[in-house]
C-alpha cells in the first residue's frame, strides 16, 4: 500500500524559509516523477513544484526563484525548500505525482502558515 508522509512546516514570518519532507513507501519510488502541491482555505489544490525521476525540476509561476524541490531516491524522500514566504504562500501542503499521472492516496499533508 501506498504511503505518503508529509512533516516540515510551521509557523514562518514572512521573508523565512521552510524545509518540506515527504516520504513515500508502497511506490517503486526512483522511477516516480513527484510533485508537491498546496491548498489554501476555500482555494483549489494546486501543483507548485515538480520533479521528474532523472531530477529535472519546473515550478508554478508564483514560487519561481523562491522554492525549490528535489529528491533522495535511496530515502524515498522529496523536499521542498522555500525561501523568501511570503503570506500567500499559507496553505496545507501535499505530494503526490504530478498531473497526468494516477494520483495516488493523498496524505495528511502539512501546514504552512506565513504570518508576522
């Protein structure tokens, strides 16, 4: 069975940075593409990150420059590292493959709270 385990955020004022983890088990993981996603209250889930299994990467316009995903394929674990939050970037935040793929059972994600 599929697993997914988001940890890392937090309360952050704005400028600070936060490191996401999520570790995945049940998943032939190294072969995955993942991604990292976010959904603010009353707002729709929506992909920020993504990274292939050979470790290219591309971002939503809006964390362009600021957050940053990669992977450890021998923990079976991606991150997220964002730096300069701002609040906006409030929101519970999940992985799971990226769009286009067959999503897996979302986990519990993990909250990101930007506030002074």
């Amino acid at each position: 069975q599929v697993r997914l385990v988001e940890s890392g955020g937090g309360l952050v004022q704005p400028g600070g940075s936060l490191r996401l983890s999520c570790a995945a088990s049940g998943l032939l993981f190294s072969i995955n593409a993942m991604g990292w996603y976010r959904q603010a209250p009353g707002k729709q889930r929506e992909l920020v990150a993504a990274i292939t299994s050979g470790g290219s990467t591309n971002y939503a316009d809006s964390v362009k420059g600021r957050f940053t995903i990669s992977r450890d394929n021998a923990k079976n674990t991606v991150y997220l590292q964002m730096n300069s939050l701002k609040p906006e970037d409030t929101a519970r935040y999940y992985c799971n493959v990226p769009p286009g793929l067959r999503l897996l059972d979302w986990g519990q994600g993990t909250q990101v709270t930007v506030s002074s």
